[in-house]
C-alpha cells in the first residue's frame, strides 16, 4: 500500500494506478527506489556507481579500476552488483562490451537470487508481474534480444545460474518496455533502471505527473491539480512531435495506440508542423513530401552518429543542409526544423563551439515553450543549457534570466529542496 495511491483496473489499458485524495501541481506522489538500477559506461569516473552522486575525487575499485565510489560505504553497497563485472572486466579487457540492457538484466537475476521478499520498491507490484511484449516484438526487436542473451552468456555464466532461454527472453521484454533511463539536469544520460510501482503508472500524451530522480530513486510528481480517482498518467516518450508521429513511437516500443484527449483532437498539430509564409502558396504535395524528406533525415542522421569515426563536422553539415531544404517549406518553430536544430545545438556543444549552440538554442526555446506542455524537462533543460552557455560567453544577466525560468519549472518537477536546485540557486547568487 502507497498512501494517497492505488492500484486498479483500467479499461482498455489493463492495470493503472489513481489518487485517492487530492494533490496539487509540485506535491510528491510517490518515491521510489529502484528495484536494480546500472551506471552508464560513458558517466563512470563522473558519478558513484552505487548513488549516482557527481562529485570529484571519487575512490577507484581497486581490483577493476574502472568502477567509482563516493567512500568504502557506498563500494561495500555495490559490491554485490559490482562483483558480477570486476573480474570479467579485467579477464575481457577491452572486449568487455555487454549493452546497458545486458549488464541491468544481469543485476535483476542476481538479486532475485538472494530476495527473500518483496523489496521498497514493489509495494503494489512485483517485478516478476511486470508486462512483458515476447509475442509482439518484430525481427529486429527479437535479434537484439538474442543479442543480450548470448551476452548474458559470455560475460556473466561464472557468476550467474542463468534461466532458461525463454524466462530470459519474458524479462529482457519486461526491462524493455519498463526500464527507465536517469538523467541529470540536462536530460543527458545517466544510466538504466527498473521501478516495478512506477512501472504500474500508464502513457498519456496530456500526463498528469512527471517522473524525475534524486540520486537513483524515481519521483513521481503532480504537474497537474488531481483529484480522488484521477488516474496517475506519466508520458513514455518526448511529447513534441505530432500525433501520427508519436503514435509511431509507442506502436514501436510500447505495442499500444494512445486514445487519450490530445490525440483524438490532435489539436496541436498544426502548430508542430506549421509551414512558412510565402506570396505563392505551398502545395499540399510538397508539405507531404518535405514531411517524409524530414522523417527520412531524422533516421539517418540517427544512424550516423553511431558510426565510429564519423566527424563531428559532418554531422553539422548534415544538421545545416536539412535545415536549409526544410527550410524552404517549414517553419522555424515545425517541429521538424526543431529537432535538427537541437541536434545541431548538440553538435556545437561537443565542439565547444558556445556562439554556434547558443544561436540555434535562442531559435528552440520559444517554440519549445509553446509546444511542450507546462513543467516540461524539455523545456527545462533548454534554459539551463542557453543560461550556462550565456554566463560562458560573459553574458550575465541573460544568463540570470534563463537560470531562473529553469529554476520555476524545475521547482514543480524536482521539488524545492532537490539537490539540482540547491545548486542552482548557488549558481546564480555566484554570477
């Protein structure tokens, strides 16, 4: 039993949970400590592996050197985890390559292993009762998984009873469809993982609450005003895009069609793909075709940041180029033009080109503002970003001004006494 929340039977959706009191934007829902959670490759040296706490000076495992703590306290927490990959990350050296999914699945068998009982993080469901989509995943879908399998296999059989292929197959679905990425203030990455309560929480693409995480618990907060029966509805994926788009998504990873208000109405659409203004009218066929040029770009651009030795200013290229050909029939704030303009934003960080990410960050935040709904991360992490990189370039009282528009939504979103906003508010006293 979590106070305030229940358990119920949804229709058409299955399980969900509803308040059973009253709750105002900002007020906690419900905390929750991961059931098993993994730190990202790429953040190790930056963060604990036990409680994901940034700080420097952080102590090295002695035996792998490549795992990090905040103190004995913290490497004696982990060491169950942990002692799954130190010797195999040592024995493999650089051919240790287990994917994020592989090394969280590894960590949910071994503690099933030693559970007694239900832990504080399945007060109303257990992680063996999470939905699993086997049956529906497509080719690609089921490769991946036999990849994590035969994964699973070379990298952790001399610390782990594995079960059979198909229990295997059932709980890669499960982590799949109910993992959960931590991110930091930015929405960059952290790592991975599983809370079976929130799990419980269903997708609407109107959420009345957000999910956000002090250190690796998950926080579940009011970003609506919510009373008794209201369902608890989070958003599984970004918001931004249109209705066919995002249903896209979630048929992709999530096996369902969203019937909620906004996606019946589609009534911000239009805005999202907004065209330009021109004396001779655009054609319906040419929008048609400027949408499928966009979605097409989106997918390669993906692709090619993956590849291995791809130059970061080729990437910026690619960003320029779909810009200038979507240009011609979009609008700045078409969602489309947004999305090449964030990746483009991105590439100028990893440049620390801050002239070049600042222009194209000033061009996103006001459609951002107007398209995402209110106490959005999105739009959030957008006025940290555009407020550091203004307080670098000596541009202070801009800076101030986007801190602080963070800061309102944040407050909603994290809490007041989160550690993000304790410095940020130190950030900005500074400047």
């Amino acid at each position: 039993i979590i106070e305030g929340l229940e358990r119920f039977d949804c229709p058409g959706k299955g399980r969900g949970l509803r308040v059973t009191r009253p709750f105002r934007v900002g007020e906690l829902l419900l905390s929750c400590p991961p059931f098993s959670h993994v730190l990202s490759v790429k953040e190790r040296g930056c963060y604990c592996e036990n409680c994901f706490t940034r700080k420097e000076g952080l102590a090295k495992c002695g035996k792998c050197k490549k795992a990090f703590y905040c103190n004995v306290k913290c490497q004696k927490a982990d060491w169950a985890m942990h002692k799954l990959e130190c010797s195999a990350m040592t024995a493999f050296g650089e051919n240790w390559c287990p994917s994020e999914m592989t090394r969280l699945v590894a960590r949910i068998l071994a503690k099933k292993k030693t559970q007694k009982e239900s832990c504080a993080s399945e007060k109303i469901l257990l992680i063996g009762d999470i939905q699993s989509h086997v049956e529906d995943e497509d080719n690609e879908q089921k490769q991946n998984r036999e990849a994590d399998i035969a994964a699973l296999h070379r990298f952790y059989s001399k610390h782990l009873d594995l079960p059979e292929h198909k229990d295997l197959q059932t709980l890669l679905s499960q982590v799949a469809c109910n993992g959960f990425t931590i991110e930091d203030d930015e929405l960059s990455h952290m790592g991975t993982a599983v809370y079976p309560d929130v799990a419980l929480i269903n997708h609407s693409c109107l959420p009345s609450v957000i999910v956000t995480y002090n250190g690796t618990s998950a926080e579940v907060r009011a970003v609506q005003d919510m009373k008794p029966g209201d369902e608890v509805l989070i958003s599984y994926i970004d918001l931004l895009y249109p209705t066919d788009d995002r249903n896209h998504r979630l048929r992709e990873s999530y096996f369902f069609t969203c019937n909620c208000q906004e996606c019946k109405s589609k009534s911000k659409d239009k805005a999202k793909l907004k065209v330009r203004k021109r004396s001779d009218p655009i054609e319906p066929d040419d929008i048609s075709n400027m949408t499928r040029y966009a979605r097409k770009t989106i997918r390669e651009f993906r692709a090619c940041k993956h590849i291995k030795n791809i130059l970061p200013s080729s990437l910026l290229e690619m960003c320029e180029q779909s810009l200038e050909q979507m240009g011609s029939v979009f609008a700045d704030s078409n969602v489309f033009m947004l999305h090449m303009m964030y990746q483009a934003m991105g590439v100028c960080l990893y440049l620390q080109d801050a002239e070049g990410a600042v222009s194209y960050g000033e061009r996103i935040i006001k459609p951002y503002s107007q398209l995402y709904p209110p106490y959005s991360l999105n739009v959030s992490s957008m006025y940290l970003k555009l407020g550091r990189l203004y307080m670098s370039l000596e541009k202070h009282s801009a800076g101030v001004r986007a801190l602080k528009k963070a800061m309102a939504i944040m407050e909603v979103a994290h809490g007041k006494d989160h550690l993000y906003l304790k410095e940020l508010r130190k950030e900005i006293t500074q400047k």
